[in-house]
C-alpha cells in the first residue's frame, strides 16, 4: 500500500472548503431573501426598509470574495 | 415564548417582554448603529447587514427550537417598550390566531434548477426522427434552414417540459404540506449556479408530515436527476413566507 500522495490530499482539502463556502453562501443568500424580504411587516416606529436584497446580496458576494483574494495574497506572502 | 428565560440569552441583551399573552424577544440597540440616519448609512453596507441578519435569523431559530414564532422583518424598532406595548395591544388577536395556525409546523424550501443543455439533448435525440431525416435528405442550404427549424422546435420542446416537470414535483411536494408558495425565481447571478432556476417554492408543513416530505424530495431526486434536474431542500426554516 502507498501513502496518499500529499499534492492530491492538498487539491481535495482545496476542493472540499471551496464547497464548504459555497453551500455557506447559498445560506446567506437564503436567509437575507428571508429575513429582509418576508416576515411580519408592521409599522414600527422607525420604517425603513432594505431596498434591494438582490443588490445587497451581490455587493456582499464581492466583497467576500475580495477578503479571500486579500487573504490568499497574504497566503503566498508567507 | 416559553422555554426561552432570561439566563439562557445572557451574552446578546436578548431579553423577553410578556404582553397581552404574547411574548416578545427584543434586544436594545444603539443610536450609533440604529438611529435613523445611522442606520440608513448601514444599510448599505452589506458586510454590517449580513451580520445582522445572521443574529436576527440565530435567535428566531433558537426561539423555534420551543415554541410557535412569528419572524419579523429585519429591521423593526420600537423606540420605547410602552410604543412596542400598545403595538402589541393593536395587533394582539391578529398575532395570536397567526401563532395558532403556526403551531407544529415547519417551513420549509425546495429550489429546483434545470440543467438545460442536458434536457435539450435527451429531447432532441429522440421525437425529432421526421426532421432529423428530412435534414440529412435535404442540400445543404435547406439542411441549415431545417436544422434552425429543429432548433427552434427542441427549444419549445424544453419549454414545456419544463413546465410539465416543475409542475409535476410542485404536486407531489404539496400533497404533504399544509399550505405552499411559489417564489419569484432568482437569476444565475445570485444563485451562482451553471443550472437554471426552474421553481422556487416554501412550504408549511405539519410537522409529523415532514419525513415523508423529505422522502418525496429523494425520491423526486431520483427520478429527474439522470434528466437534467437538480433539487435543492433547505429546512427547518421559521415561517418567515407563512407569518
């Protein structure tokens, strides 16, 4: 029996956060359409409401994938 | 909301206010992050709303874990208890009967994508015998023109299938739950899939009810998997679509 090659054990750890995230990131769209978009409406004190969850949901998606391109090049700084 | 005390919500400033046989889970909040205009500043930022959504949705669930719950928006203020008091003097009955309907039951969703290119071959290999031999009849000239016809024609064929299908598993999920909604379908962009989005539906169900639900989803899955669709179940939800 040959142990595992490391490189490959690297590239399906690799894969699996990638999936991770994903499934993460569904989550977050999933639950920012709930939160922000159904539920009990009344007219509290203070109504405002948020304009665009789908807007909201694409700024968010950028700015994550901009704080893990941040931490890869601190990655491969090191 | 029984089952939620004090000492268990210690670390966010949750606390209850009992009112009128309702209780409410309420947390005080700054001017800094929630007067008016702050909070207009916030809202768009949506790394400050992502994780206030998140707390929002966190204790709604936990709230779940016990008792029927009505989920509010995000966000609804009150700037004193007595204005949140008379709110709830307001609405008491409408409130109460909601959470009588709720009782034992779950939300839950299923998201059904299509991928396209895999039904548009399985269609197009077969109905389209009489085109496809008129095609490899025909010069080359009328073969163009026919093979766009057949396009056009397998492009229609999807459509309806399409539709068939979706139809066809939005009846059977339902048959096991109490009351449903379709959802508008959200775009690739969002949904960051290769598929289409081909139904968005939730579903209120009882929930002794839920295991064969889930059983339907499997076996759907199943079924339409090898044809090109793919199934997406998430539960259980509060009934955020149902409140």
């Amino acid at each position: 029996m040959t142990a595992p090659d490391p490189g490959l054990h690297i590239i399906l750890r690799e894969q699996m956060n990638d999936l991770l995230l994903k499934q993460k990131e569904v989550t977050v769209l999933e639950i920012l359409d709930r939160v922000l978009d159904k539920g009990v409406v009344i007219s509290g004190d203070i109504v405002i409401s948020v304009a665009e969850v789908d807007l909201i949901y694409l700024g968010l998606r950028v700015f994550l994938s901009s704080v893990e391109t941040m931490e890869r090049v601190r990655g491969a700084a090191l | 909301m029984p089952g939620l005390t004090k000492s268990e919500t210690p670390e966010d400033g949750l606390y209850c206010i009992n009112h009128e046989g309702l209780s409410v889970a309420v947390t005080k909040v700054g001017e800094s992050e929630f007067g008016e205009m702050n909070l207009k500043r916030n809202l768009t930022d949506p790394e400050w709303i992502k994780s206030k959504v998140l707390i929002h949705e966190n204790v709604i669930e936990r709230i779940m874990q016990s008792s029927a719950v009505l989920p509010f928006k995000f966000p609804t203020l009150f700037k004193t208890e007595e204005n949140l008091k008379s709110f709830l003097e307001e609405h008491r009955d409408k409130f109460i009967k909601n959470l009588r309907y709720l009782k034992g039951k779950e939300e839950w969703g299923v998201k059904i994508y299509c991928d396209w290119d895999k039904l548009k071959r399985t269609l197009a290999k077969d109905g389209f015998r009489d085109i496809d031999q008129e095609i490899s009849a025909s010069a080359s000239g009328r073969a163009f023109l026919l093979k766009k016809k057949k396009d056009e024609l397998v492009n229609e064929a999807v459509y309806k299938k399409l539709g068939e299908l979706s139809q066809a598993c939005f009846e059977r999920l339902s048959k096991h739950s109490f009351q449903w909604r379709i959802n508008k379908l959200l775009p690739k962009e969002l949904t960051e899939k290769k598929e289409e989005m081909i139904l968005n539906s939730v579903f209120l169900i009882v929930k002794s009810k839920v295991k064969q639900f889930i059983h339907t989803v499997h076996e759907l899955r199943t079924e339409h998997t090898p044809g090109g669709l793919l199934f997406d179940c998430t539960g259980p939800w509060p009934p955020y679509n149902f409140a």
